[in-house]
C-alpha cells in the first residue's frame, strides 16, 4: 500500500468509523500528501462547510454535484441517492449537463443497471479509463454525451449507503488519479452526513404538512355543510399532500361497488362523479376488507381492469375506516412518470385516511345531532301551535260567536261572521304547517355565502392567515345552483394555487352577484386577489386554464391580473359567470 493510499482513512472498509472523525482526519492527513493535493486542501474544506449549510435535499444535492466537478476537475458530475428500498434511485441530480440536453435524454436513469447500477450492488470506489468498454456499461441513451473517464464512489454514512457520487470526463483529458479518489471519497463522507440531514428535515416538513392538511380536514368537515362538500375536501386535500394527479373519494354502494363521490384533479381524466367500479374489481374487495394497497404503476398492473388506471402511474388506495367501519376508499395517483410513493409518504397517507374518517364520522354524528335538535324544535313549535294558539284562536271564535248571536245589528252581524270566517281559515293554515313541522322537509342546502365562509376556513390552516373577504350584492339569493357549485370548485382552486406557489402573505377575495357580463347580462364575479410572487414565466398555467374551461363551460371567463402588493406584485384571478345558466332557467 502506498503513501497516498494511506493517507486518507477510507469510510468504506471502516463503516463503524464516525462520518465527522472521518472527514477530520481526511482533512488533516490531506495535509501530508504532495502539494497538488495540498493545494486543494482549503477548497475541500470551503467545499465541506458549503454542503454542510443546506436543509433541503434538492439544493444540497446540487452544491454537492458542483463541488464534486471543480475539486475534481471534472467536465460533468451527478449524485443519485438511494431510495428506501435500496435497489434502486429516487434523486439523481447532475452537474454539467444543460437542460436542452438533459430533456433529449429523456428519463433519468433509475439504477437498477448499468455503472450506476453495480455502485448500488457493490458499494466500492470505482475508477476507469473508459467506462465504455467495462462490462457493466449498458450503453448511452440517444442524446447524450460521450464520455470516458470516469470516477464512482458510494456515499455511505455508518454503513449504510444513501447514495453514490460520480464524476466524468477530465478535463485536461487524463484519467482521474488516486489523489481525486481521496479527494472523492472525503466529499461523499461529507455528502452523505448532508443528505441525512437534509432527508430530516424533509420528512419533519412533510409531517407538518400532513397534520395540517388533517387539521384543515377536520376543521372543514365539523364546520357544517353538505356531505358532498365534506367529500371534496377530503379529496383535494390528499391530492395537495400526496403530490399526487388527483385525489378521488369512493363510496360503497347497494350493489357491492364503489362510487365515485368526490374528485380534485388539474389533469384531464376518463373518471366522473357517479361512476360505478364494479363489485368485482380487486380495488373493491381490498376496501371492504380495510387493505391499503401501492401500486408502483397502476396502468400496467393486470388487477387494474377499469379504463380509469390507464394515465396514472403509482397509486395508493387506502380504506376510509374507523372503529371497524369502512366508510369508503381514497386513492392518490401520480403521473405515469413520476416517482413511486416512498414508505414515509404511505405511512402519512395512510394515518390521513383514518384521519379523515374519523372526521368524516364525526361530522355525520354532528348533522344528526344538529337535525335532531331541529325535528326536536319542531315538535315543539307544532305543540306549542296545537295547544295553545289553536286553542284561543276556538275560544275567540266561540266568543265571537256568542256576541254574533246577541247583536241585531245587521252591519255587526255581517261583520262577526266574517271574523269568524276568517279564524275558521288561519285554524286550518295553522293546522297544515303544525302537520309538515312535525313531518320534516327536506334540508335545505347551505347556501353560496355559507360555503364560501367554509372554503376560506379550511385555506387559512395551511396557509397559516385568514384570507380576507366581502359579499356585493344578494349572494345567496340570485346565484343559481350550477354557477354557485362551479364558483366554489374555483374558489378552491385559486386557493389551493395561493398557497402552493404564490407565497402569500395577503389573500382578497370577493364575491359580486352584481356584476355584468361583456353582452350586459347578469353575473357572479369572483376575485381572489394574493401579494405573492406571481406566475413566473414559463411556469405551469393548468390551474388557469383548469379556471378558464370552468368559467366558459356555463358562458363566462377566466383571467389574471396584477396583484394587491407594492406595484402590482402577486396575482389576482378574476372568474365570472352568469347568475343563472341555461339549465336552470
């Protein structure tokens, strides 16, 4: 073994050595080596501080990659770090490849082969002078660079592999040597004590998010409404948490199957409100048995029969259950190329489900409680009307009576009779509304005003404010039903962007039943005005155009504008449609 062997302790083959003994003492026998590696000394060190500064795993990743390719002197870097599993990659992230070339590539490699693959199975330096003609080569894809050289080593913290750290192409043209292998292996020690860091904090914010988004469940479900209302926001909110395409609530059916109560999704889907899946699907035998079920890719699983399956790609469906009562099912899918759901992310999604089932049964026990009270009212009214109203109203007759049989007025005579007539008429109208409180109309639903009140109530939660709002006009009595479900659907929308991508510290909305359309017809007119960061160019518009379909779908119109902060910083939607579309008239 040579001296430059020696000088750096290798993490590798001692993983029972402590990650920060490591780099010290790396740090310090570097100090021993010849003066090029000397020479790098402050940058490594400078390098092992900037890694170490970060929290969140994606910006750590790239400094990482960064640092790796100016130590190294390397034309290209990436860093692919381990998913939970072990056997494959969640995050590989590059240095020195620009985007135009990294979207020819197309998908990112997933390391179950290849280079990347073997550093997986066998965790040890790998340095060649052209990867092209090792073995475990499996070739380039269309698009990208050649490359030559070539440099690995696994990021490894007290034995367990987080990752690997590669390096390509020297610049100068010349294999990399034992001092960039130290250099190396040094980082990645480093590397991987940030990646654990990072991989915490993560996981504490992802935690954060979910209880808020059960707070904000429970919040919006116990504050009264609809069952149908309850559904979607139980929908919307696991889309939002999960990351995922959509988020679909199941209900059971008389029939043995499920169907579909609530939906939040951007994307185009082949599922509608009231679809059946039937009895027969294995989706519905998992729920009736309280199974959680992950797929990996859900349109190409052969136990996924339904049309419904075939644009997503992972997928979680997780049984709605409480106290041995299954309740319905949820399912969160992700697109067909994204990342498969990781353990920490199912286990939150399933404590979510129970969650909001626990709320779901809370609210039905309190809309039985609050109608209970009602019919108990009403039972009271009705038997207040019976027997004391009623019962002067026949004495008051009567006396009437008595005093009509004792005058000889005709012009009196008339006159009582008449009374008499009509306390004949208020006894029966009287009669008619005791009978139908004591029968029980239909409930009324809430209406437009009350669920606006409800969408800001559950948007305050994770967005940590109460938005601010104001009513023009008779809301609640000139917006038709269709107009009114569609403006809350954009309502929440807006929100939910708010608080997604605008980072916000001020939220307007308004409501205008006053309002006219272009052609001077009468309309509703939401705005939802935010101080936030604005849509930045070229970033994602399907939540505006998801807004815009919406509005012309029942004749109206969608669009942006300038914001509420200072000089017109942030956005605010504006959605209008008419008071009453064509179907309701």
């Amino acid at each position: 073994m040579n001296q430059s062997e020696s000088a750096v302790p290798d993490p590798d083959r001692n993983p029972d050595l402590d990650p920060a003994d490591a780099a010290a003492n790396a740090a310090r026998d570097l100090q021993g080596l010849s003066t090029e590696v000397t020479a790098r000394v402050p940058r490594l060190l400078e390098a092992m501080r900037s890694i170490g500064m970060g929290l969140e795993l994606r910006s750590t990743l790239d400094r990482i990659c960064e640092t790796a390719a100016e130590l190294g002197d390397a034309r290209y870097a990436a860093i692919g770090v381990v998913d939970e599993t072990g056997d494959g990659l969640e995050e590989f992230v590059t240095y020195g490849v620009d985007d135009d070339v990294a979207e020819v590539i197309g998908r990112r490699p997933d390391g179950h082969r290849g280079l990347l693959g073997a550093l997986i199975r066998d965790p040890s330096p790998l340095r060649l002078a052209d990867l092209t003609a090792d073995d475990r080569f499996a070739g380039f894809p269309p698009g990208h660079p050649p490359m030559r050289t070539f440099l690995g080593v696994p990021v490894r913290v007290q034995g367990r592999i987080f990752g690997n750290l590669c390096l390509a192409e020297k610049h100068d043209g010349e294999e990399f040597n034992e001092h960039d292998l130290h250099m190396l292996r040094v980082l990645a020690t480093e590397a991987g004590i940030a990646i654990g860091n990072a991989r915490l904090y993560e996981a504490a914010r992802q935690r954060e998010r979910w209880i808020d988004g059960s707070v904000a469940v429970t919040t919006a479900l116990l504050s009264g409404g609809e069952a149908t209302d309850a559904l979607s926001v139980v929908a919307e909110q696991a889309r939002r948490l999960a990351d995922a395409a959509a988020g679909v609530v199941l209900l059971p059916t008389a029939e043995g199957g499920l169907q579909i109560a609530a939906i939040s999704t951007d994307l185009p889907t082949p599922a509608e409100l009231g679809d059946i899946v039937p009895p027969e699907s294995f989706v519905v035998a998992a729920m009736m048995n309280g199974e959680s079920l992950f797929l990996d890719d859900a349109a190409a699983d052969p136990r996924m029969v339904t049309k419904y399956s075939e644009p997503f790609g992972p997928m979680m469906i997780l049984p709605l259950q409480s106290g041995g009562r299954v309740l319905g099912s949820l399912i969160t899918p992700r697109g067909r190329e994204a990342r498969r759901f990781s353990e920490t992310e199912r286990i939150l999604a399933t404590q979510f489900a129970s969650q909001a089932a626990v709320a779901l049964m809370m609210a039905e026990a309190q809309r039985d409680r609050e109608r209970l009270a009602v019919l108990e009212d009403r039972d009271r009214i009705a038997r207040d009307l019976h027997d004391l109203v009623i019962q002067r109203l026949f004495a008051t007759g009567m006396m009437l009576e008595s005093a009509q049989r004792g005058t000889v007025t005709p012009a009196v005579h008339q006159g009582i009779g008449k009374a008499v007539d009509e306390l004949d008429v208020t006894i029966q109208e009287i009669r008619t509304a005791i009978f139908a409180l004591q029968q029980g109309p239909a409930e009324a639903p809430a209406g437009l005003r009350t669920r606006v009140l409800r969408e800001i109530k559950m948007a305050a939660v994770p967005l940590g404010f109460t938005p601010v709002h104001r009513f023009v006009g008779p809301v609640d009595a000139t917006v038709g039903e269709l107009s009114g479900k569609n403006l809350i659907a954009a309502l929440r929308e807006a929100l939910s962007n708010a608080f997604r991508h605008a980072h916000a510290s001020r939220i307007e909305v308004t409501v205008d039943a006053t309002a006219r359309l272009p052609d001077g017809a009468p309309a509703v007119r939401l705005s939802v005005a935010d101080d936030g960061v604005g849509i930045p160019e070229g970033g994602r518009r399907s939540g505006l155009r998801n807004l815009a379909r919406r509005a012309e779908a029942l004749g109206g119109s969608s669009a942006g504008a300038p914001g509420i902060g200072a000089e017109g910083a942030g956005t605010t939607v504006v959605w209008e449609a008419p008071l009453q579309v064509a179907a309701e008239l």
